[in-house]
C-alpha cells in the first residue's frame, strides 16, 4: 500500500472545487461557498470532510436528491430569532447562509438564533464557527444526522454522531474552537480508512453483532461507539433536539442516510451567534480569553505529552503549515480527482510530488 503524499494549493483546490460544483448545477456564489467549506475541512486536517466527498455530493445533487438551486425561506419568530427552510440545497449552502443570519442578529441585537430544515449534511462543524469568529462572535452550532449508533443500553442504531461545535474569540492568543462528534471518532475517518484499505483501531467501532472491529469495511455496516458511553448518547440526543425537534426536521432515526438513501435527508440545523462585549467590552474579554488560553498553555504536561494546547489548536497549527505548503493526498484522492475532473471536463487539479512553498 503507497504511503505517497501529493500536494495542492488551497485556492487551486477551492478553484477546482467550485468548476466542478457548477458543473453539477450550482450557482457560482453556492458553488464557491461550498467549495471553501471543502477546503477549509482539509486545511485543517479534517480530510474526512474535504475534497475527498466530492464525488459523494456530485452524485446526489445530479441524480436530483439534492437541490442545486435552493429557494431559502425565513420565517422571523422574534427579532432575535428565525426559521430558514433549505428547500432541500445543500447542507453547507444552507449553514453558512444560516450562520450569517445568526450574526446580523447578533450585531444588533447581542444575541442570534437561526434553526433551519429541509437541508442536508454540512460538513466540518468548525467551518461555521469560525464564520463566527471572522465577526468576532461566539458560537454554537448544532446539526443532526443519519443513524449511526444505538442509544446507551440498545443495539439497534437510532441516533447520529453529528458534531457538536462552539467557538470563542480570543486577543493575541488562538480563538477556542471545539468540534466534536459524540462517537469516538467521526464515521469520515473509517470511510477514509475503508477508501485507502487501511484497518481502524479497536474501540472505534463494532460489526452489526456489536462485536468491536478493526475492518474499515465491516465497521461501515455496523455502529459507531459512543464517547464515555452514556455521555456520549446525552449528547447525541442533544443534537437531535436543538437541531432536528426544535427546527422541524427530520430526528430520532429519520433523516436520510446520504450514502445509502434515494430520499432527501431532511437534516436540521441551529445556530446561535453571541456578541462578546454583550457584558464585557470586547477589549476585555479577549484580555481575559488570552488569560486562559496562557493559563490552559502553562500547566505542567503529562507523561507522554510534551505541551498542553487549547482546544482547535492542533488543527490551527495544521492549517498555517497546509496554507504554506499545500494539502496532501493520498494516492485514492489524487484517482478520484482525475476521474470526477475527466467525467465533468474540467482541468485536472495539479498536484505535487513534494511539499509546495506559497506565500
């Protein structure tokens, strides 16, 4: 199995991304809105939601599952509060009109809340965090998704490991970023396994008999674990309610399964925007948010770990190398990239052989 790496540059990479999402149908505006969320998930680290799905999405907005062309429809609830309609588009389309919405709220009136249906998977919850933190917001964002995982104490798969994320500004220090799933590991990372023919680790997931596996394969017909068993399952069912109960959606085991389902998913979405100076002025609170982040960086490491970071630091590191030296890709993604640029004929995404040197 090669272990090879091939690199390209992010804005040839959104470049890519987008020619190939109007070929599918989109907008230019939805197609390059969609096409920097991809991105963005791979200069983070978080391949298992970038590029590498292009393909998935293509399939589903051309064979009419997804809506290439949405109509949104808000309803406002209170001046602070409103109820979008997805009309079926795509689910990062949806989320970062959504979150914006959220924020001139929050402008205005410290505090937003948009929840929104009738939309589909949206990729990296990070990606509309840090549409937050461009506007110096804190943020929650909740999402629901296909049954993955039993509840605690079943067998039968009823909820989604959807991610969980927040965000806070910060001064000099880096911004509190947390995206999690409630499963162990997010089910990206065993299709990205099952794609390059590697094995998963012990603990990540369990066959259909619930029996734990290490088989990429078998594990994408079994189930997710939860993280610290009950916990993990509150949480999950906490993503149903603030995203799929309250908005409308589909929840409880009945949103479609992208990979699987002919039918529109239906995922629900909420997001909540938060002024930072609402009882602090902004000069403060980034003061204090720099405190912790030093205080959080000055504990004395465990054995085994050389540093202790704050929360999205790793994958900000990750980024300032990845926006300098370009994303890797393993030789799966470099195929599929020729094949889905061959198919729609647009030009092939250049790829190196070695480490770039941008600006």
């Amino acid at each position: 199995m090669s272990s090879a790496r091939y690199y390209a540059d992010p804005a040839v990479a959104t470049q890519f991304a987008t020619e190939l999402l109007m070929k599918a149908g989109l907008n230019e505006e939805h197609a390059k809105s969609m096409a920097n969320c991809l991105v963005l998930a791979d200069i983070r680290g978080v391949d298992t939601h970038g590029l590498a799905r292009l393909p998935q999405y293509i399939d589903r907005v051309s064979n009419g599952r997804v809506n290439a062309n949405p109509n949104f429809k808000f309803t406002e609830k209170t001046p602070v509060v409103a109820h979008m309609d997805g009309d079926n588009g795509f689910g990062f389309v949806v989320a970062t009109r959504a979150m914006e919405e959220a924020i001139k709220r929050a402008e205005i009136y410290g505090i937003g809340l948009v929840v929104a249906n009738h939309s589909n998977h949206f990729g990296m919850g990070a990606t509309y965090v840090m549409q937050a933190l461009e506007k110096d917001m804190i943020s929650l964002v909740f999402t629901n998704s296909a049954k993955q995982m039993p509840p605690f104490g079943g067998k039968e798969t009823l909820l989604g490991i959807s991610p969980f994320a927040a965000g806070a500004p910060s001064g000099k220090e880096v911004p509190y970023i947390l995206d999690m799933a409630p499963s162990v590991v997010a089910k990206g990372k065993i299709r990205r396994a099952a794609r390059r023919g590697e094995s998963i680790p012990l603990g990540w997931a369990v066959d259909a008999d619930g029996n734990p596996t290490t088989d990429a394969e078998i594990a994408l017909n079994g189930s997710m674990a939860p993280i610290g068993g009950p916990k993990g399952s509150g949480i999950a069912i906490l993503m149903d309610i603030m995203s799929g109960v309250l908005s409308g959606s589909a929840f409880g085991g009945e949103v479609g399964d992208q990979y699987k389902d002919t039918k529109p998913q239906d995922v629900g979405h909420c997001f909540i925007a938060l002024k930072q100076d609402i009882f602090l002025s902004a000069a403060d609170f980034k003061a204090r948010m720099d405190t912790l982040v030093q205080r959080v960086h000055n504990v004395t490491p465990a054995p085994g770990f050389n540093e202790v970071l704050f929360p999205g630091e790793p994958e900000h590191r990750l980024g300032v190398q990845r926006r300098k030296e370009g994303i890797p890709y393993a030789d799966a993604e470099k195929q599929m990239f020729i094949d889905i640029a061959k198919k729609f004929g647009v030009s092939e995404l250049p790829l190196a052989d070695s480490a770039l040197s941008l600006a």
